[in-house]
C-alpha cells in the first residue's frame, strides 16, 4: 500500500513536467493562422464588433468568444495573450484529468489503471499536438474526452460519481464548439444502447448534461445571434461547405490509424480485444473521430486530433508494462511519433514578408484580398500592426467562384453564388473605406490551387477600383503576394 500511494503521487509530478514541456515548447509557435485569426477577432468583439452583423467569421460565434478570456486576461496584465492561452489550455488539462481521476476513483478502479490513464492522457493533450496546439478542436477533445472515460466506465458496469455530471459539461462543451464531434461523444452511447437493449444510457447524467448545454447553445445563437445563424450560415453551407477534397484522399489517414489501434490492442490486451471488451467505447470514439475528419472534408491535420487521442488511448489504456514485449513496445513508439509527426505537419503557402511589411509600415493597418487565412494571421499580431477587416478572408468569394467553376449550378444556385460573391466585394469595400489600411496584401491562388487575380477580381467593380487607386504596387521577391501600401500625399 505505501508503495501504491508513493506511484499515485508520482503521476502528478509526471503530469507537472510533461505540462511544463508544453508550456516551454508552445511559447514560440503557438501562434498558427488559426489561432491568431480569433484572438483578433475576438478583439475585435471586445471592441464592440458583433458577429454576423459587422465581424464575420466562418465559424459560429462560440469560436470567437473561446479565445476571449485570454484577451482579457491579456489587457488586464500585460502578458501576451499567446501565452495566456497556452496558460489557460494547461489549466484545462489539469481539470480534465481530475475528472478522469474522480470518475475512476468512484467506480474503484485499480491504482494502476488510474495511473496510467493520468500520464497517458496528459502526454496526449500536452505534448502530442505540438502542431495542433490550442486549435478548437484541441480544446474540444480535452473537453470531451472526460464524457469516454465515463463512457467506458458505465460499460463495465461500474459508477463514475456525480463527477459524471461535469463529464457532461464538457461533452456539451465540444460539441458546441465544434458539431461534428457529436460522432465522437454519440457513438459510444449508440453502441451502449444495442449493448443494453435499453434507452438508459441516452438519459444518462452526463448524457442530459451534454444535451441541455447543446440545447441552451442552440438558444443562445437563435436569439442572440440571429443574423449569423439566418444571413450568414445559409452562405456558409452554399459556398464554403461543399469544398471537400475526394473520399478516397479523406480515408488514407483515418484506415491507417484505426487499423493500427486495432493491431496494436490485439498485441498488447488480446483479452480485451472483443466486442463487451472495456477498451470497446474508446475504439468506437476513435471510429467518430474518423467520422469527424472525413466529415469536415477538408484534410487539415487538427481535425484528425479526436481520432488520433482516442485510437492510441484505445489500446494503451490497457497495456501493462509486465506484460509488454520489447518490439511491440518499440513499434508502439514509433507509431504514436509518426501519428505526432502527422499531426505537427504544417503548409507554408506563402513566403515570409514579417520584415517586408516592417519596412513599409511601422505597426500598420492591415488587410488582405484573398482567401487563404495565413496570408494575414498571425501576420498582423507579429508586426504589431491593427486588422481592419471585417473577416480574416474571402473565402465565401472563393468557394463561390470555385463552385462555379467546377460545377453546373442552376440559374437560381448560380445566382445565389453571386449574391455571395458581392457580399464579400461590399464587405471589403466597407472595410477599405472605414479601415484605410495602410499595407494590402493580395493572393495570387484561388484557394491554394489554382492562379488566380485576386487584384483584378476587386477592380472589377467600380468602387473598389476607386478604393484601390490610393495604393501603388511595391516589389515582392517571393511572388505569390502583391503588396499594395497606401500613395503619400505627393503621389496622390
């Protein structure tokens, strides 16, 4: 027993280093596209913008406000909010982990299975997303991933506690942020329910938990945000949504880790590899994160977290070190640093032009003509400079124009995509007239596939044509961006 109570206390100084890892390593790259789009924007909404009506995001409005904590945090301190969020996802962490702890301790759980369920989960949401740090998605798993565990608990027969209840919060939580990872939290509780022949688990406490909080999100868009959810969504769906790479380039990736959690479970806990077997809700929650990813359609590598997490906590969490053989442990390494190497691979679509735009502008007004969110974000934060953009992007432009392209629309659908179209060409006018940036940066690409002018495409109206003469072209060696810069007084 006191040996039992010395490695029950040495997890949590395994968690503290593994957390301070994190926080050295994400100091300096923290700042993706991303990430640095929404810590603007929800600047923005501290300004007094308001989503759907003058601040345009793709997202649902709970996506800008996820990250203002840390803006407010950060005007209250004088600490970066980068930093702060790399704070508050730690903090997260720590939480997730006592759930875990507290639902496991409830249903009595071996000493030895709570300890590695603390160290695993803490290396999966602290040092395996190196590359998707502090995306949605990334908050989000954390989020839910309490919900499986309880999940996985009640199929043994067991009882979580009342802890379940914040389990559910969590739940609820995720899939606010991020819908498609209701496949995620759902499926267990499907296969539960053909386990027991019995709707019980759909009532469960954590379950009406999850619901109430959906619920009481879905009210909060209908009555608070009204213009996003009926004027901008429907735009959303018609010219964004239908982009989507090929099923088979979606399902390579998904196959290849389900398939190796299955092996790896069949070699490291044959006894649990069967259908009641406890490591059963994990598989099924790496099955709706595969679901997610290929759902999402779009191959970005955060959106593969859910299924990552879950399809190598499906066989781990049932690993004992004295019964594990050398190669399959050595095997199991290298597959979770490939699986980390996958998710940390970054596109850089556009040459470094931090210093270019320095040399144009000291903390200028910035905007972009284009649709790929990098061009601008973390741009802006890092030149200290102001985004006057209503949006980080026209990427509702693209998709339209994109749709066009490759598809026969209907009279009505090709028109609606005009429509979209000059949405953005007088949202973009609107910001140029009030915003008077000084530096514009323009895309050369229509969504990073195919030469496009992005430049013409603006002149092509009147107005904007109008607005765009008070700026002159300068030089870019990359060549993928144009930079316009605000004419001097003399130039005008």
């Amino acid at each position: 027993m006191p040996a039992s109570h010395f490695r029950m206390s040495l997890r949590w100084l395994i968690v503290a280093a593994l957390l301070l890892a994190a926080l050295l390593v994400q100091i300096p790259i923290v700042l993706n596209p991303d990430l640095a789009c929404l810590l603007t924007e929800g600047e923005q909404v501290l300004d007094g913008r308001k989503p759907g009506v003058d601040l345009f995001e793709l997202n649902p409005p709970l996506s800008v406000y996820l990250y203002m904590p840390a803006s407010m945090l950060a005007r209250t301190t004088g600490i970066a909010p980068e930093v702060i969020v790399i704070i508050l996802i730690l903090v997260e962490i720590v939480v997730a982990l006592l759930i875990i702890d507290r639902a496991a301790a409830a249903a009595r759980l071996a000493p030895e299975e709570r300890i590695i369920a603390t160290c695993l989960f803490a290396f999966l949401f602290a040092i395996l997303p190196i590359g998707v740090f502090g995306q949605r998605e990334h908050v989000a798993v954390i989020a839910l991933t309490p919900f499986i565990a309880v999940t996985a608990i009640r199929w043994r027969g067991l009882s979580p506690g009342p802890v379940a209840v914040l389990a559910g919060l969590g739940a609820g939580l995720a899939m606010s942020i991020k819908p498609h990872l209701a496949l995620v939290v759902g499926l267990p509780i499907v296969l539960a329910v053909f386990r027991q022949r019995s709707l019980r688990p759909l009532f469960s406490p954590e379950a009406m938990m999850a619901a109430a909080v959906v619920i009481g999100y879905g009210a909060v868009l209908v009555f608070v945000f009204p213009a996003y959810l009926f004027d901008y969504a429907p735009m959303v769906s018609a010219a964004y949504l239908p982009l989507r790479m090929n099923l088979g380039d979606l399902l390579s990736f998904p196959a290849m880790v389900m398939a190796g959690s299955i092996v790896f479970l069949g070699l490291l806990a044959p006894h649990e590899f069967k259908m009641g077997g406890s490591a059963t809700p994990w598989l099924v929650a790496a099955v709706g994160g595969a679901a997610s990813f290929v759902l999402q359609g779009k191959h970005w590598t955060y959106t593969a977290f859910a299924l990552c997490v879950f399809a190598i906590a499906a066989p781990l969490l049932h690993a004992r070190m004295r019964t594990m053989r050398m190669p399959v442990m050595i095997a199991g390494l290298a597959a979770i640093a490939l699986i980390g190497y996958c998710l940390s691979l970054q596109v850089r679509p556009f040459p470094p032009l931090k210093e270019r735009v320095q040399a144009l502008a000291k903390h200028p007004r910035l905007i972009t003509i284009g649709d790929h969110v990098a061009l601008g974000h973390p741009l802006v934060r890092e030149v200290n400079g102001t985004w006057v953009g209503s949006s980080c992007v026209q990427v509702l432009a693209a998709g339209a124009m994109m749709l066009q392209k490759t598809r026969q629309p209907t009279e009505g659908e090709r028109a609606r995509l005009d429509g979209i179209i000059d949405f953005e060409r007088r949202h973009l006018l609107a910001d140029l007239r009030a915003g008077r940036p000084d530096v514009i940066l323009v895309d050369t690409h229509l969504l990073s596939a195919v030469p496009f002018d992005w430049l013409a495409w603006a002149r092509s109206d009147p107005d904007l044509a109008a607005e765009l003469s008070r700026y002159r072209e300068v030089e870019d060696a990359g060549g993928r961006v144009r930079i316009l810069v605000a004419r001097s007084g003399s130039e005008r």
